[in-house]
C-alpha cells in the first residue's frame, strides 16, 4: 500500500519524535558526564522548570547543587547546557560570540515580531547593523537627550501628585513607569510622543507593548517549532492561517504585533517627511532632531552604500525603575538615605546635568545593587554554530565521580542557557551575600574574587545587560532613565509597601503581579504620599 505525501510527511515526524524522545535511553550524550538534575517530564524534559513564571527555587536549586554549569533535558531528550561560569559566559559572549548565536527559534520570532533588526540577525549583517547604531548610543548623544528627558520625569511627577491628592491610597507605579519609559523612547528614541502621560486617553501602543512580554512567555513552548513552518507558503497564506487558528494567546500576538507594526510605520513616514522638507521641519518635531531615530535616517541617508540599512530595517530598529521603587519601598532606611542625597543634589542645582545625575553615589550604587540581583531578563538562550570546545573557570565535578572537568566538547546546534541571574548571583563570585539586595558593597572595594572572574558584561562587574556584540545597545539609555525618575520622584514621594503581596513573575523580563491575580498586565500598587 503506497502512503500520500501527507501521510508519509507524518510518519516521519512520528518517527523523529520518537528517536528523539527514545534516543537518550540507548546512546551516550556528549553531555551525559556533566551533572545535572532528572527530568520532570518524558517528552519536555526540564523546559518548563527553566522557563517558568514562579521558576526562581529551580534556577536556585541549580546554582546550589550543581554550581556554574549544569547538563538540561529539554524537548524530546535534547541536551542542553545551563551556563554561568565567568570563563565560559567569555568564550559564548564575546571571544567565540559568533559561534554561539541565537537559536533559529529566536531569530524567527524576533523576526516575525520586530523586523530585520539588531534582534533578528546573525553574522556581518548584525555587525553592519550595529555599526550604524552604535554612535547614536554614545555618551555625548545622552547629554543631547538630558533636556528632553526632564519634562517627562516632570509630568510624571505632577501625575503622581495629582492622585495623592485626590486621596488614593495605593497607586499602581508600574502602570506609570511604563508609560513615562514609552515616552522616554519615544521622544528620545523616535522623536514622537505617544501621549503615555496623559491619564485621560488609553493608548494602544502602551496597551499592546504591555502583553509583549507575558504573551510571548506564554507562547515559548509552541515557538520552539517556529522554524519549521514560519516559511511553508506565502505570507498571505502563513497570516490566513494564522487567524484562523483558535488559541486565545496566539491572537493576542497577533494584535500586538499589528500595532507595534502599524505605529512603526506612522512614525517613520511622519520622520521621513520632516527629512524631506529639510532641516527646520526636523527641529520643529518632537525631540528636535536630536532623538534616536533622527540621526540614525541622517546617518542611512549618508552612508556609504555597503552600509547602509534598507528603509525596512530602521523599521525594525523601534521594569527596572519599578523594582528600585519596590526595593525601596521594602527598605525604608534605603530610601530615606537615597533621598537625602538626591534632595541635597537637586537644591544645589535644580534638575540635575548628565554628569552629576550619574556621579551621585548612593544612586548609582542602588541602581548597580538591583540591576545585579534583579536583572530585568533572567537568562537568554544561545546555539552552537560549529564543533567547539568551552573552557571552564571552575572546574566541574563530573557525574561519574571523576574531579576536575575543565573543558566542555560541544557539538553543533547545542542549545546553551546563559544563566545572567547564575552569575550576578555567584556566591563564588560576590560572596555568601550574594543573592541579597546590598546597595553598600558598591560604596566600597568589591570582593577580590569579582574581578578575577572577569565576568564579560558591558555594565559593571555583572551580565545583566550581557556583553560582546550582542550586549544591550541601549544600556546608557536605561541607566539615565532610571536616574533621572528616581530622582525627581524621591524629592517629592514616600514609597511604602502595599496592602497586597507582590509576586515578581520570571519570564523573559521579569515583572510584578498581584499574587493570585490571573491578568497578564504587571501590576506594583505601593502607598505614595508627599516628603514632609
């Protein structure tokens, strides 16, 4: 009896996932000798340990039983590698960077979600990419924005105070830190307000960019398949399909994405026009030329043309605060010290330069301290390109027994966790202390044992905003950000814990939620009131 091709294209996926599933129970895995824990379940192995909302006792689990690297069982028996070792994160981050790339997972979804940009690309077209963008992200640039920026952290204020006095007990802070950061990139990143601020109206850019995070969370374990049906027909056909298909959480990313597509495009044809009509159309806009957006369409339109990006790729180019508030708000004495300096600061002068916002030292020390132990994006996940050998720091006790394991052989397409929170978190690294919320150790000389890991990050001593050429382009960007709020809204605010238990959820960027509530919105109710 001769099979159809439909019924022959099933029996073959039958028969892959089940070598895949059975295959660890007959051969020996390249990995097999590096410990590592059982697996929770047949055919997902430990993927919804790793990738989970309340996944925080795990991933402390395995820093605690296992140390700095740790084999995974992931989908359908594959092995995988939890990394947090200094000398290893080196050689995925920045020496072997290119050999370790996103996995075709992520570099599809990126795609689907954001475009051809800094996310969705691999090898010279990224670093033709971020050759171009890197200027725009430079300290000077960031002195540019300081005028722009204070008016927003103003209006936040005058916000914050109108419904302090209108008697509310508890203000959800994380509804009105997300909106001033949606105005902070959107006037100093795209040159364009979204009106975040204005309490009367409902965006829907806000709105959509919220449920990004949770939705694609939510989505992770159907993503893992992307590959291999993100090109089966026409993009038509692919969205046809798509719509038809009945799952709640894949229509809510949909519409996410058609907003996040749709005002992209509005704003780059309002940028582009304003180019076209020369220099004072582009002055007279939000953000007077000097946002983001801005200077990287002068510096397309004046590149050479092997560099420059095809107009679909600036397209593409398009919670910390909330955390420091929470912590904050949990530590009074903290609070009470951070204010006295930022008040005495801004008695001095005002709203504070660049220079001396980023110079007060117990802000900084605060804002180090929480990104360090709070790193908004706990782990990010890398492949393999090539046969390579990954050295270790500390050596590794092997399963079998045998001490001191050294080096790693890796095949290709080996999926590896780079575990930021492992390594911000290292008690081998900071200390017994570690995994506690200190700002006073940045006030003084750091342990020994942190600058001898070397630890590759582009930020401080720590991995938070990762390293190498995939670092966070855009971490000056967030620091002043985060700064600049703090210290406007603590010479006027007291923060206090609310009435309700908060539970921060560990997706892809950590955000807090009411416990017991089912809303993916993220949610931070503190009690605010005036300083005396």
């Amino acid at each position: 009896m001769s099979l159809s091709i439909p019924q022959a294209a099933a029996l073959s996926l039958l028969f892959y996932v089940l070598w895949r599933v059975l295959r660890p129970f007959f051969l020996k895995s390249p990995l097999s000798n590096i410990p590592g824990p059982r697996r929770d379940s047949w055919w997902m192995g430990n993927f919804h340990q790793v990738f989970n909302r309340n996944g925080w006792e795990f991933h402390q689990m395995l820093a605690d039983r296992y140390g700095s690297v740790v084999r995974l069982s992931m989908l359908f028996g594959d092995e995988q590698l939890y990394v947090a070792d200094p000398l290893a994160l080196h050689y995925i981050i920045v020496k072997d960077q290119y050999t370790y790339e996103l996995s075709d997972m992520f570099i599809c979804t990126n795609a689907l979600i954001f475009g051809t940009s800094l996310l969705s690309t691999l090898g010279e077209h990224h670093r033709k990419q971020r050759k171009m963008l890197n200027p725009v992200f430079s300290l000077k640039h960031m002195r540019d924005l300081i005028p722009i920026f204070y008016p927003i952290a103003h209006e936040l204020r005058d916000i914050l105070a109108r419904q302090v006095r209108s008697g509310m007990e508890e203000i959800n802070v994380v509804k009105w830190m997300s909106r001033a950061a949606l105005e902070y990139i959107g006037q100093g990143g795209l040159g364009y307000t979204f009106e975040a601020l204005d309490d009367r109206t409902t965006n829907t850019y806000s709105e959509a960019i919220k449920l990004l995070s949770p939705t694609n969370f939510k989505l992770f374990l159907h993503r893992q398949f992307l590959p291999y049906v993100a090109n089966i027909g026409t993009a038509s056909f692919r969205r046809k399909i798509l719509e038809w298909v009945p799952s709640e959480k894949l229509q809510t990313m949909r519409k996410v994405v058609d907003v996040m597509e749709e005002t992209s495009e509005e704003i780059y044809r309002k940028k582009k026009l304003a180019f076209e009509k020369g220099d004072e159309a582009v002055v007279n806009q939000v953000g007077k030329g000097k946002d983001i957006m801005s200077i990287l369409l002068k510096a397309n339109l004046e590149a050479n043309e092997e560099d420059r990006l095809p107009e679909s790729e600036i397209l593409g180019q398009m919670n910390a605060v909330s955390r420091i508030l929470h912590q904050l708000a949990l530590h009074p004495d903290v609070q009470n010290k951070l204010r006295a300096e930022v008040r005495a600061a801004r008695a001095a002068q005002g709203d504070l330069p660049y220079d001396v916002l980023m110079g007060l030292p117990y802000l900084d020390a605060i804002c180090r301290e929480t990104l360090r132990v709070f790193p908004p994006v706990p782990q990010v996940v890398r492949t393999t390109r090539r046969d390579v050998v990954l050295p270790l720091l500390y050596p590794l006790p092997a399963a079998d027994g045998r001490p001191g394991i050294r080096e790693i052989p890796l095949k290709n397409n080996t999926g590896i966790v780079v575990s930021i929170i492992g390594a911000n978190r290292s008690k081998r690294i900071w200390g017994e202390d570690a995994g506690e919320w200190k700002p006073e150790r940045w006030l003084k000389p750091l342990p020994e044992s942190v600058s001898k890991a070397h630890l590759p990050g582009v930020y401080s001593p720590m991995m938070t905003f990762s390293g190498g050429g995939r670092a966070c382009i855009g971490f000056k960007f967030a620091e002043m950000e985060m700064k600049m709020v703090l210290s406007v809204l603590l010479e006027t605010f007291i923060f206090s814990p609310s009435s309700k238990d908060i539970f921060w959820a560990m997706s892809f960027l950590q955000s807090p939620v009411i416990k017991g509530a089912t809303s993916l919105s993220p949610q931070l109710p503190l009690k605010v009131s005036f300083v005396e």
